[in-house]
C-alpha cells in the first residue's frame, strides 16, 4: 500500500504540488520509515540465526556467515550514504539546523538537483553506480529466478523515459531532477527499502542453503560394523559402532569395480570361487537437496580360504624319526602366508599348503608351536606335543606280476606258483599297513632248501636279488615243496638297517 502511494504520488507531481500532495509524501516517508524498521528487524533474525548456528558446526557454518557478513556490510554501507543524501539534501533546504524529520520548505525544487545533479561535486552518479553494484551482488547470490528479477527490477538503474518525452533521461536525472525536497527524501527511503528487502532475501536464501545440501533422511539405525566376526584368544576384538541416517525414498547409487551394485540396500554379496587375498573398491553417488551429487569413494579387502576342519584320533600323535612326516597345519580365519610353526627335537619345512615334519631323535617328543599374524601383530596360536618312534619293521616279499598286469606283492604262508617264482627278480621290503607307505632297500638275504633226507641247504644272496645258484634250487621245486628266505637285512629311509622276519614260500 505504502509503495503504491509513492507511485500515486510521483505521477500528481507532474500535475503540481499542491500542500496535500506533499502532505501525502510526508505519510509515504512515515510508513516506509516504519517498514524499513520491520524488514531490519527481520534481517536481523535471519543473521543471527545463521551467526548461532556458525557457532554450533563452525565447518558447516562459517562459509554461510561470512557470505550474509558481506550482504549485511554491504547493505549497511549502502543504506548509511543514502541517509547521509537525505541529510544533505534537507540542509540545502532549510540550512544548517535541518531536520529530515521535520523539513521546513518541503516543495523547494532546487535543494534535490543541486545535491544530486550539482556540476561540482553531484551525487546521483555515485548512488546510480552503488546501487548497481549492489544489485548485481545479490542478484548473483540468489538461485531463484523469479526473486532476483524481481530485485533486479526494483533497484534498476536503467535510463527512464518519461511520460511526454521522446528520450529516455538517466536514471538521477529523472528521479531527482526538479523534485520536491519530501519527494526526493521518500524517494530515497524507498530505494532504502529496496535495499533491506534485498538484503533479507539474500540471508533468507543463505540460510536455507546452509542444508540445502545435506541428504533428507528418514530412517535412523544404528549398527555395529566388526573388522572380523571370529577372534582368537588373545587377540583382538575390533567394531565400529555407528549411527546410519538414510532417505528410504531417495537410495544412493553404488558402483563396485566399475559395476552398479543391483541391490537397493547396499548388500554386497557373491560366490568365491578361489582362494587368496582380494581388494575392492567402489563408490557411493548421493543427491542432495539443491539437487547436487557427490561421490563417496570406498575400498576394501577379503580373504577367501579352503573349507578345513580338524579331525585327530588320540593315538595318531606320533612322529616317525629320520624320514619326512606329512602335517597339516591351518588356522580358522587366518590365510596359510599368515601362520607360522617350529618344532623342536628335529625340524620342520613349509612345503606348499603342508609342512614337513622330520624328527630327529627317538624318545624324545617333539614339540610344534604354531603362530600366526593377527591384526599386524604376531600371536602364538597353538601347540602340539607328539611322540617320536623308531620306524616299524618292514614286510618282507616278492614282487610279482598278476594276471591283470598289476604289480602284487607274496609275502608267504600260501601256495605260489612257480612260475611267477622263476620270474621274480628278488626279495624286497616295505611297510604297506595304508597308514605308512615306506619302501626300504634290502642289502641281503638267504635261502634255505630242505633235501630229501630234510638237510638244510641254505645259499646266500648278496643284495636284494635272487643269486644263480638259487634259482637253479627254485627248478629243481616240486609241487607242494616249501623252502624260507630268511636273513633278510633291510635298511630304512632313516639309516637304520634291521633283520626282518622270514618268508616261508610254498610252491604250487
């Protein structure tokens, strides 16, 4: 109403100036004065809003405030030289004792043009280019269209054309130019008022960008992130324990290797298909409110191990001295590069995804402690006691082959034929009892024949073959004719040599 006076008012101008149209301007200035107060005070709201929340999250805040810091400062400098015109626009009118709000000769028409249009030293230039300056600021601070065309509108400097007139007059001329003192001063309380207004939609607008990008929630949970669900004793238990905010209506983006992840809950899930340590990395597109996006990238890391499950009976823990005992060792939730083990009373030898155990002393236990890198750090795990024996004595045999072509093995005590006997090459030993399979290298052996008269007729084999002399006994064999191989000295893959027991063969 106050603004649509002021137009009335400026068109009665160019009609006359009559006491009640100066009158009507002095109500004008009173209202406007009123509002200007109102919209400051507003303004002043709207800062210290911003200022209180500047304190609250400074890193959030602060770039908000200083940005209002310079709207305020400007709007402020502005508005204090337009009170310093009105000033000197009433002293040319009514001297040095002047009063704006008492102006005495209020339909003076030089005062306005002298101090805004003087030769020497005019000031309408000057306000026409600060109010420029100013507009242009808060224009390019404001997002919205319509509100910066609209104070873009209001303080317009552009040249005016006036009714009656073919060219257009710039923008002091034709605002100050022939004035009424009172029309001049409401004319620059109206511009005042132009400039608080555009000053609260400026901090209106900062304020309400403070979160405009901020992602709107609507569900809050918490959750408990651990490093590893499965902790060793003596280890350490490591989670991280945070609150989740998320728009169930507005789902973030993810992309894992280069690849959208098809699941709107961020579930991340698949097959393994081999063993090892493997790294992935992502991110995460989130839209804001102002309708912004920005990317969150994330990585991480998994390890993928064989199924393993311990299974030991009480009597298998024992080691055989001087040759290589195959062990297993694993630790649940640790790869194979990350364990480590020793032994005493012998040594022990990664071989691939087993060790190799090789004690060295018979009666003696031998001790295997093994360790692994948990969490960075180097953690004793367990440790396992076994009982270290001489190995068993071998099976003595002759090695043959079946009918089916496979190689078998006669170790006496049944019928034989002798044919497959004329064939052999010779004694050999081994133990074959399917938990050790261990082949040893016979060094000699006797042959022990019985004659008609049951004489001994023993003939001595050097090495594990059959001698001449002995084969030629294996022909002169009837059916049902028995002889034994005795003697029989063996020596096994841990150095020792024995003496093993007889073969009694039965020919057929």
């Amino acid at each position: 109403m106050i603004n649509l006076m002021y137009i009335v008012l400026t068109a009665m101008l160019a009609l006359n100036v009559s006491s009640d149209v100066l009158d009507g301007f002095v109500q004008v200035e009173d209202g406007l004065a009123r509002s200007n107060a109102t919209v400051g005070r507003r303004n002043d709201a709207l800062y210290q809003r911003l200022s209180d929340f500047a304190d609250q999250n400074p890193e959030k805040g602060r770039p908000w405030l200083d940005k209002a810091s310079q709207v305020r400062a400007r709007a402020e400098g502005l508005y204090a030289l337009i009170d310093s015109l009105k000033l000197a626009i009433v002293i040319e009118s009514d001297g040095k004792d002047a009063d704006v709000s008492a102006i005495r000769r209020r339909d003076d028409l030089e005062a306005a043009s002298v101090v805004m249009l003087g030769a020497s030293d005019a000031k309408g230039p000057m306000l026409r280019d600060n109010i420029a300056s100013y507009r242009d600021f808060i224009v390019d601070l404001l997002a919205d269209s319509v509100k910066s065309a609209s104070i873009a509108d209001a303080l317009s400097t552009d040249p005016i054309r006036l009714p009656g007139t073919v060219n257009a007059r710039p923008w002091e001329q034709a605002k100050f130019e022939n004035q009424p003192v009172v029309a001049a001063v409401t004319h620059l309380t109206k511009l005042q008022n132009d400039i608080r207004f555009a000053e609260g939609e400026a901090l209106g607008h900062l304020l309400s960008a403070v979160d405009a990008g901020d992602v709107r929630v609507n569900e809050i949970n918490a959750f408990v992130i651990p490093q590893s669900r499965m902790v060793m004793r003596g280890g350490k238990y490591s989670a991280n324990i945070v609150l989740a905010a998320v728009d169930t209506t507005a789902r973030p983006s993810i992309v894992v290797n280069g690849k959208p992840l098809a699941n709107e809950h961020g579930l991340y899930e698949f097959a393994t298909s081999q063993t090892g340590n493997f790294d992935y990395s992502g991110y995460l597109e989130v839209t804001h409110g102002d309708g912004s996006t920005t990317r969150h990238p994330f990585s991480s890391s998994y390890t993928v191990m064989e199924p393993s499950a311990t299974v030991s009976a009480t009597m298998m823990n024992v080691l055989y001295a001087g040759i290589n005992n195959p062990l297993s060792i694993s630790v649940p939730g640790v790869p194979l590069s990350a364990v480590s083990a020793t032994m005493t009373n012998g040594s022990l030898t990664r071989n691939g995804d087993t060790w190799i155990a090789r004690p060295s002393k018979v009666g003696e236990n031998a001790v295997i402690t093994v360790t692994a890198t948990i969490d960075g750090r180097q953690q004793n795990v367990a440790t396992s006691t076994f009982r270290v024996r001489r190995l068993p004595d071998p099976t003595a045999y002759i090695s043959f082959t079946g009918q089916n072509g496979a190689k078998e093995r006669y170790k006496g005590g049944k019928p034989f034929s002798k044919a497959l006997l004329t064939q052999a090459p010779g004694v050999a030993a081994a133990i074959d009892d399917d938990m050790l399979n261990i082949d040893f290298e016979v060094l000699g052996f006797e042959t022990v024949f019985f004659d008609q008269m049951g004489n001994a007729m023993p003939e001595l084999s050097q090495g594990a073959s059959f001698s001449a002399k002995q084969r030629e006994q294996f022909k002169r064999l009837s059916r049902g004719k028995r002889f034994y191989i005795s003697r029989i000295r063996a020596k096994g893959p841990d150095g020792v040599t024995r003496e093993l027991s007889p073969v009694e063969v039965i020919v057929q």
